[in-house]
C-alpha cells in the first residue's frame, strides 16, 4: 500500500499534463499575391501578363506620400511592375527616371533573377492631375524606391542589384548615395551628373569628339535647315497634320530652330552617321526627314512638352542640364536668339537651382561608391558628364569606343562582357549564377 499514494500522484499529475497540453495554431501558408498584399495593404494589385523567365507578373499600385516628412499632407498613386521567380534568387530593381514601361531590362536577364520596376513620382500614370511640384525632389523620389525595397526584402532575401538607363541610371547612383547598403551592386548606364544648369562639357564635347570633316558636316547641316527654312516648314506641317501633332505650346517655327540648335547634341547622343547628314543638294524633304529621324520634330509637340514638364523643372532645380551654341547659325536665327531649356520648364514655378545637390553626390560615387558598374559610350554627349571613380573605389566603368547613349553590356566584345560577368561575380559571391548574354 505504501507505493499505492505515489503511483495515484503520477497519475494524476499525467492527465493534469495531458489536460494542459498546449494547443498549437495551424500554420497559415500563404500565396505569394497574398505576401504581396500582406506588405502592401491599401494597394491595388493586378496580373500582368508573363514575359521570359518569370513565373509571375504584378502590376502595384501603391499609395505613396507626397512627403515623407509629412505624410499627412496626401498622397499620389505609383506604378510598380513586379516579375517574379524565386524568393532567393537575386532581386533587379530598375529606378526609372521617367515613366516606366513593362520589359525586361538587362541586368534581369543577366542574373535570370526578379524584377521591380518602379515609375518616378510623378511621370507617366505616377503623375497627379495636378502636380505639387515642391514634392517632385530627388530625396522624395530616393525615399520611394528605399521603402519599396525595404518591405520587399521581407519576401526576397536574395542579393540585390539596383539599375537604371539615362535619367534613371542618374537615379541610381543618387540612390546609391543615400543608401549605400540597400542593394548589393550599382549598375547605371550612360548616367550623367551634371555640374550646373548648363553645363559646358557637354558644348566642349560637341566640338571635339569625332572628327573635324564630321563636325563641319553637322553645322552646315545646320545651316542648310535654316537656309530652307520655309520649304522645311512646309514638311513639318504635313508631317504634324499626317501625325495628329499640334504645336500651341511652341510654334512649328520655334521648334525648327530648337531642333536645329538641339541636333549637334542628339546626333553624338544617339549615334548618328557623318556619311548620312545630307549635303547642299537635299531637297527640303530629305532635310525634314533627316532632322526629325536625328531630333525628332514630335519632341516639341504639345503631347510631349506637357510630359516632359517634370523632367525640365528637375534638371532645372537639382540635377542640372545642358545648353545651346547658337554661333553656327546665329545669323540664320529669327526666333531663338537666347535658347534655354527653361522654355521647356512649368511657368509660374519656383526654378531656383541648387548648386551642391548633384556635387555631394558626384563625391560620394567617385570617392566611395563602390561595386558600382558603369556603362558608357564614348561618342555620347551626356558621357561627358559621367563620374570619374578614383583608382582606390572598387567599381568598374567601362567605355564603348565610338558607342551611344543606345550602349548596353551587350555592345561590348565578348572579352569585355567577360570582364564585366568576372566583376560581377566578384561582388555578388558564387552563390548568384551569372547568364552571359546571348548574341
């Protein structure tokens, strides 16, 4: 009987444990819309249709702050396009400097890795009705693209790659400089950074790069625009009418002598061909044509002045811009005597320029940006304005000789390629395979 007590105590002790088992909550396994709508509550989330190797497609649309100091002062819609194919493998995201159009960009088909593509505040379908353009800065535009990536890291914990083309590669390498650990590698293509409201590398470049005969072509070409002045006038009307184009904004006149002025700039931007420019015998319709395949008559429509507002009063008041040479054809000019890109900037707008913005970030990317891959073509205007890394910051910039601002990774020799893939694989560790391009 004496063991009988200690045997009922371990019996009772077992059912009271038994009792008192601890229930476990069933373990919810959610989809990966739903992750997607768990970060991003208030947004609205659609499909989009499947390109290369993604397995899923969302077009996000969020509502973001027009100040992230103050997000009580409102908010405006942004469109992020998301293409998905595993949580761990590397993560692209594309900081647009305009507004942003669903593809694939290089360096996601490089890295076969997801891809984020998010439209600048206030461009394309981001654009309020009405744009508060005090909000339209680049530290509000950073703060964006930092949150966005910030939330996703919850979902993708592979490495990360920040790109971007033109503007947007400007972007990166802004962002870059205030969140240097947000992604893993930088890779801007033909981003300029630009000094001043005008800078004069881009008019020094003009006058030395290529050849003398070819740039003599070029001012004659000039010339030869405004010497037929009325006969091409003519061909931009039929064109504008042919086009549904209306010129309210500026007239077709001003737009001919802009274009003219703008051609020297955009036919080293955009790689033109010195045996093309047409010579003293053109008719007036090869003149047109010419001149609007190198400029593009349509960039001075009211469609396109009214799009590109954002970007002006940007380069107007942070990230700096280019000017005119009108000596070539100063004589010829009967609109354009004091050409400016303010022109082309909203009225009635505060356009005071800040002159240490675009500098603190030129010093950071030159002095301590590293893992940063930049991408140039030699002949390019803009490149002008491109950063100059110092010998002691681990980044790679390489140059296509003769290139565009059209250079990509894919413009290079395979050797070069080769040499960009090694760098790569270098930062991003052997963890992260590396897909050469394919011819």
């Amino acid at each position: 009987m004496k063991y009988l007590k200690p045997l009922i105590v371990f019996i009772s002790l077992s059912f009271s444990i038994i009792g008192c088992r601890i229930q476990l909550e069933p373990v919810e396994i959610l989809t990966f819309r739903q992750n997607i709508e768990k970060l991003f509550p208030n947004a609205e989330i659609s499909e989009m249709e499947l390109t290369d190797h993604f397995t899923k497609a969302y077009q996000i649309v969020l509502e973001q702050p027009l100040d992230h100091k103050n997000p009580t002062i409102g908010t405006f819609k942004q469109y992020v396009y998301l293409s998905h194919i595993d949580e761990s493998s590397p993560t692209v995201i594309v900081t647009e400097g305009y507004n942003a159009v669903p593809r694939t960009y290089e360096m996601s088909r490089i890295l076969k890795g997801n891809q984020v593509q998010v439209e600048y505040r206030f461009y394309g379908k981001s654009r309020p009705d009405t744009i508060p353009w005090k909000y339209l800065k680049n530290d509000q535009a950073i703060e964006d693209y930092h949150k966005i990536v910030t939330k996703l890291k919850k979902i993708y914990t592979g490495k990360w790659v920040s790109t971007g083309i033109s503007k947007g590669g400007e972007t990166v390498l802004i962002y870059k400089s205030k969140y240097p650990w947000d992604v893993e590698v930088a890779v801007p293509y033909v981003a300029p950074l630009i000094n001043t409201q005008e800078d004069p590398k881009t008019q020094k470049h003009i006058n030395t790069i290529g050849s003398e005969d070819c740039r003599t072509k070029i001012t004659n070409f000039q010339r030869y625009v405004l010497k037929n002045r009325d006969s091409v006038l003519f061909e931009i009307s039929n064109y504008a009418n042919s086009e549904e184009m209306k010129f309210t904004e500026l007239s077709i006149e001003e737009a001919l002598e802009y274009a003219v002025l703008e051609f020297p700039f955009s036919f080293w931007q955009w790689g033109g061909k010195c045996d093309d420019i047409p010579t003293e015998n053109a008719t007036a319709k090869e003149l047109f044509n010419y001149i609007n395949t190198i400029v593009g008559i349509g960039f001075y429509n009211d469609k396109t002045f009214y799009n590109l507002l954002p970007s002006y009063y940007q380069h107007l008041t942070e990230l700096g811009y280019y000017g005119f040479d009108t000596t070539p054809v100063k004589d010829l000019l009967k609109i354009v005597h004091k050409p400016t890109n303010a022109r082309f900037a909203p009225k009635n707008v505060d356009l005071t320029y800040n002159p240490s913005y675009i500098n603190e970030v030129r010093d950071f990317v030159e002095n301590k940006g590293k893992n940063i891959l930049y991408i140039y073509g030699e002949y390019d205007t803009w490149g002008a304005c491109a950063p100059k890394p110092k010998p002691h910051v681990d980044a790679l910039k390489m140059v296509l000789k003769k290139g565009s601002h059209k250079t990509r990774i894919k413009s290079f020799s395979k050797e070069d390629q080769q040499l960009i893939y090694n760098k790569l694989q270098n930062w991003l560790g052997y963890s992260v395979t590396i897909y050469p391009l394919e011819d």
